[in-house]
C-alpha cells in the first residue's frame, strides 16, 4: 500500500515502476485512487480508455419490432429484465467512476502550491493535467537542454 507520506518513492505493485508521492500529511492512498480510475501509469492519450455513458436498453434490443415492453413474450421480458439490471449495474458503476475522476481531479488542484494552478486551467482530464505539471515540474534532460539553448540563443541576439 503506498500512502502519501512527504518525498517517499516507492515501487507500485501493479505496474512495478517507482513513483512518487505528492502529498504531504495526508493518509490517501494514492496507488489505488490512481489505479481505480486508470491513471496510474499513462498510456499514450489514444490508448486511455474512454469513459462513456451506458445506453438504456430498449424492447427493441430483445425482438427487433418491439416497441412496448407489454409487446414481448415472457421469455423475451426476462431477457429484458435481465438486460435493464445491467444495465443499471453499469451506470452505477459508471457514475462511481465519475466520482472517484472528480475526487482525483480536486485533489490534483488540492495538493498543488497555488502558484502552479496555471499549469492546470483549463484542462478537464486527469490525465492532461498530470502531463502539464510533469512537463513543467520534472522536465526530462532533452528539454531541459532545448529549454536553455533557446534562452541562451535569445540572450545572444541584439535587441
């Protein structure tokens, strides 16, 4: 279990890699909030799972010319039933979901130092903001490098 405690890095069971913990004081285990939603370690953006809205079933779904439950036999009724509890199942499992991607987002913008809340403005996805602040927070060496040959090629040019 990975709890948040200040600068520890530890391996995450799932996925193997180290990471570290952003929170301070808290006692949130940010593994599995990570995990729950499918955040933890990022996939390219086209890969993310898209989290969509499931449909309600319709009698059409069980006879193709049904357009009333009460135009069904009973066998095609409880197929119906059966289909509708699923379908309730995913919506709330669907709505769980949303839940737990709302938590994280505010605790994203929670644990943030507020001079860094522009990084994150305007971005609606977990994942986008996570980017943005590890583009801008931990850049890799390359960028860091480009970063400072373009200050430094600016600095060399004449005003």
């Amino acid at each position: 279990m990975c709890s948040a405690k200040s600068g520890f890095m530890r391996r995450h069971p799932s996925c193997g890699q180290n990471h570290y913990d952003i929170l301070k004081d808290d006692e949130i285990d940010l593994c599995k909030l990570a995990t729950d939603t499918g955040f933890w370690c990022s996939p390219p953006k086209d890969e993310l799972p898209k989290l969509t809205e499931p449909t309600k079933p319709l009698p059409s779904d069980v006879n193709a010319g049904a357009t009333a439950i009460s135009q069904l036999d009973p066998g095609q009724q409880a197929m119906y039933s059966n289909f509708l509890h699923n379908w309730r199942f995913e919506r709330t499992e669907y709505t769980n979901t949303k839940r737990r991607e709302g938590g994280l987002l505010m605790e994203i913008s929670r644990t943030i130092a507020t001079c860094h809340l522009y990084l994150i403005n305007g971005k609606d996805e977990i994942n986008d903001q996570l980017i943005a602040l590890k583009q801008q927070l931990a850049p890799t060496a390359a960028a860091r490098r480009r970063e400072l040959i373009g200050k430094y090629r600016a600095l060399q040019e004449k005003p």
